[in-house]
C-alpha cells in the first residue's frame, strides 16, 4: 500500500495553516499600547514574557516540548519510517530464495530495520513453520503492541494543550490578585485606575500565552492522531499482503 497522493498537501495545509496561527500569535502579543501620558510605546514579546511572571517559565517550557514534539512526530510517522519499500524488497531477496538460512536472514533483516512494520513481519517470521493461523494471531498481537507504542507517542501534546490554558488562568489570576492588592494597600487617591488597568494588562498575559501554545498543539494532536489512523490502516495492510505472499501462498503450493 503506498501513501496517499494527497499526503504531502495535506501537510503542507497545516504548516500554512500553522504559520498563520504563528502570525497572529506575533500580532497578539506585538501589539502597541499607550501608557498613562499618551505616549505610544510599543511592548515586543520578549518584553511581554517577562511580565507574564514566574507562571511563563513552565508555559515557555510547553511550547518548547509542543514544538520539539512535532516535529519528531513529523519524522517518525512518515511511509518511509512506518513501512518503508526497502524492507519488503530486502525480505523478498532473503525469504523468496530457496536458501537454508533464510528464516534466519529474515529474522536479521527485521532487527537491523528501524521501521514499524518490520516487528509485525518478524512475528511472522518467528512462526515460519507454524500454521497460518499461527502466524496470523502474531501478527495482529504485534500490530495491535506498535499501535498502542505510536498513540502513546502523542499523549504528551494532548497533555500539553490542556494543561497550557489552566497555567495561563493561573497566571492571570495570580497577577490579579497582586494587583488589586497593591492598589489596596496604595496611599494614592488618584491613579489607582491606571495602576489596576495595567496590573491587570500584564496578567492577562499569561491567559493570551497559555491559549498561544494550546490551540496549534490541540491542532497538531489531532493531526497526528489521524495520521496514527492512516499508519494503522497502512500497517495491517502491509501485515495482510506478507502472510499472502510467504504463507497463504506457500500453504497453497505446499497442499
């Protein structure tokens, strides 16, 4: 089974798609605001992470984890990582010759190859001389084993996008409370709307971070989670033309 024709636009739809949540994350957070003379100044992000308070420390930490990521996961669920050619035409060299030692060949090729598919082709292998029922249920238990390992590989983005919205509410409920406090215990008659205005500003930061990080990492599970999908599809297709063609067949002749 190959990737589907439509697999590189898709992604490139959520890169595109990306960027621009990327963009407006910029304009968010790069937006210019007045200070209590009516002087334009204009607040960068960096500026803007540094207000935010201590809860921008594990939110910062987040983004970093939600991109490293997804990027490992672009790498590590593409065709050629999942099922690639190479392997089957390396097995097809090794199991189609009338060699004794090919069972062992295979065995060697599936454990050199860094791929997926190749620990559903090795139990297969691993019940050669087995019946085809035999080998069928070892596949499918390994299959079923390598499906659970790449939805698990994903829990961590799910985690990060919904843990990153409770730190910024966190965040901003903190800073809140700081600054009421310090209007509270302010001596000034006058100002004290401007001074809770821009203490709540700067809290509100955290909420704007935390839904930054969260909204492309929620995209991004969800992405893979249907890619996971696909893989899966894609697995057990590969695992039903291997037991066709070195066991279904070879029954067949062997009858």
């Amino acid at each position: 089974m190959k990737i589907p024709s439509n697999e590189n636009r898709k992604r490139m739809f959520w890169f595109i798609a990306a960027g621009f949540m990327l963009l407006a994350t910029q304009s968010l957070l790069g937006q210019t605001v007045e200070t209590t003379e009516t002087v334009e100044r204009s607040e960068t992000l960096i500026s803007l992470l540094f207000k935010g308070g201590f809860v921008m420390i594990p939110l910062v930490l987040c983004s970093f984890m939600a991109v490293g990521l997804t990027i490992e996961r672009f790498i590590s669920l593409s065709g050629k990582t999942i099922a690639p050619d190479s392997l089957d035409d390396e097995l097809e060299k090794v199991l189609g010759s009338s060699s004794p030692n090919k069972v062992a060949a295979g065995v060697e090729v599936c454990e050199q190859s860094n791929a997926v598919v190749s620990n559903i082709y090795r139990a297969a292998i691993d019940n050669w001389e087995a019946d085809i029922e035999d080998a069928d249920d070892a596949m499918s238990n390994a299959g079923r084993i390598q499906i659970k390992k790449l939805r698990r590989s994903i829990r961590w983005l799910r985690l990060i996008a919904g843990i990153s919205p409770l730190l910024g509410l966190l965040g901003t409920v903190v800073g809140m409370i700081q600054s009421f406090q310090t209007v509270a215990l302010s001596s000034m008659s006058i100002g004290k709307a401007e001074l809770l205005a821009e203490g709540i500003y700067q809290a509100m930061v955290t909420t704007a971070a935390g839904l930054c990080i969260a909204i492309p990492t929620l995209v991004a599970f969800s992405y893979f989670s249907n890619q996971i999908d696909r893989r899966a599809e894609l697995i057990e297709t590969k695992g039903n033309d291997f037991l066709t063609k070195y066991f279904r067949n070879r029954f067949k002749l062997e009858a």
